[in-house]
C-alpha cells in the first residue's frame, strides 16, 4: 500500500514523539536529517519503511538501539501476568483470533493515546465485539491442513495474545510447525527477538527474524532465510496495520488480522474505522 497523502503528518509525529521519548538533544539537527530524508522518498514505497528510516536515524542521533524498550517490557509483563487468567475465558479458536485481533489495540503510533485504558475498554466488551470481515471459518479449515504456518507478529504487549492463539493453533493441529517472525531491529513497540523471547513465545513456536528494521514486512529487505519461508509456508498470517501496508497485493495467499486504527488502512479494506478485521487475501 503506497504511501498517502493523510500518512505525512503520522510519520513526522511519530518522530518527534520518539525524539521526546530518549529526550533526544540537538533536535534541530535531527529534524533536519529526518525531513530531508523523508523529502527524497518515493511515493511507491510504503509508509513503515519510511518510518523505519527515520527511526534507524533517531537511534544513531541519540546512540539508543531500542528507545522503546522500557515501554515494551512494560507491557509484555503487564499482559503476560494476565495470560492465564484470559485463557480461561478463550474456550476456542475462533475466540483466540478475536482476542489476538482484539490486541491489536496496543500501538504507540501517534493517533494512538491511552493504550492501557482503551484495551482494558476492548476487553471488558469482547462477547459484543463483532468482526466486520469474518475469515476465521476459513482460517481454521487451512490450518488444519497446513504442515507449517508463518505468523507475522507487530506489537509488544499484544504479541502475548498471539501467544494464546498459537496455542489454539497446535491444539487444532498438533502436528504444524509454527513460525513466529519479528523485526530485525529495534522500531517503536514492535517485537524483536529479544522481546518474543522474554515473553517465552519459542515455547509455541520457532521465533525467527524477518532482517528488516522496517515495522512492516518489506520483502524487498527481508533476508533470504525469511523469505523462504515466506513463500513456503502453508499458511500466512499477517498481524496488524503495518504488515498490511507493506503485504496488501504482494501476489501470495495472506491472513491479515487487525484492528483498523487508521482511516487510510479502513478506507483500503472498506470497513469503518476501529473495525476488527480477519481477511484472506487470496
């Protein structure tokens, strides 16, 4: 999905709210290394790799590989202190993608504000939610007959429901090989190894890297190890906005599931803003 025009004013927020956050110094400097960076990118690209970019600079400007780590051990403790307490109340499959999907609530884009307070508002709720494209049905049946299932995380914090929902994969097929993959670097909130490993997401799956430091899934930066197992797995499953943006059309058979936090993602899917979404891209 190209980059839009109502994606401008996001991607410099984004910045500057991760220039706040490490209390970055010479902030002249930097905004001037990010705007012009961001003043030669080509519209055909997708907005997390120009986010990504301009990431890459902050933390060489600032000497911080991660400036979103204290944020994302918060919430990867204060979700996984509560797993087993939501497990119990996800009784089946179907159950585990709407609270995966749920999850997706947890972003530190700058549209996005009282994370906490709004996902405990979700879950309170869950039994009312509906999904506004319903591919769950479909979904199961490919899982069943899938021998290996690719599952692309986003965010810390939510990644603990992806989780859960990789356990109801290896419930309803035991035999499946599971990959779980996450960033190459550091970007905002998303997962890293490091991150799926402190949540112990390799007890339920082969936690790989996809190469990139984009909060995407770019396939022309993805390493080669990645991308073979891109185009091999029987099944694909694309959490959140960002691996949308960077997947939509990309010529395979792809799961998005996500929360459409963002008019520009609403708008290409065709669903009301804050729908839940389960898609197969076929």
């Amino acid at each position: 999905m190209n980059i839009k025009e109502k994606c401008l004013p996001c991607m410099v927020e984004q910045a500057i709210k991760t220039a706040n956050m490490v209390n970055a110094a010479d902030r002249d400097v930097l905004y001037k290394k990010i705007l012009a960076q961001m003043s030669e990118m080509d519209f055909s690209m997708t907005t997390p790799e120009v986010v990504g970019d301009s990431n890459e600079i902050i933390k060489a400007h600032v000497g911080c590989v991660d400036p979103y780590k204290e944020v994302k051990d918060r919430y990867n403790r204060m979700f996984s202190e509560k797993m087993s307490e939501y497990a119990k109340k996800i009784s089946s499959f179907s159950e585990a993608v709407k609270y995966a999907i749920a999850a997706n609530i947890i972003d530190f884009n700058p549209i996005h504000i009282n994370v906490h307070e709004e996902m405990e508002r979700v879950f309170s709720k869950i039994s009312e939610l509906t999904l506004t494209i319903d591919d769950r049905t479909c979904l199961e049946a490919d899982i069943k007959a899938a021998k290996t299932v690719l599952y692309l995380g986003d965010n810390c914090g939510e990644m603990c429901f992806d989780k859960l929902l990789i356990e109801h994969i290896k419930r309803i097929s035991p035999d499946c090989r599971v990959y779980f993959a996450v960033r190459g670097a550091a970007v905002i909130n998303d997962n890293t190894y490091e991150d799926a490993i402190s949540v112990k997401m390799n007890e339920v799956a082969t936690v790989i890297s996809n190469g990139d430091h984009s909060p995407g899934t770019v396939l022309s930066r993805v390493s080669e190890e990645f991308l073979d197992i891109f185009r091999s797995a029987d099944v694909v499953i694309s959490k959140g906005q960002g691996n949308f943006e960077t997947l939509e059309g990309c010529g395979r058979e792809i799961y998005f599931m996500l929360m459409a936090k963002c008019p520009v993602v609403a708008e290409a899917l065709s669903v009301p803003l804050r729908s839940l979404v389960c898609k197969k891209q076929k």
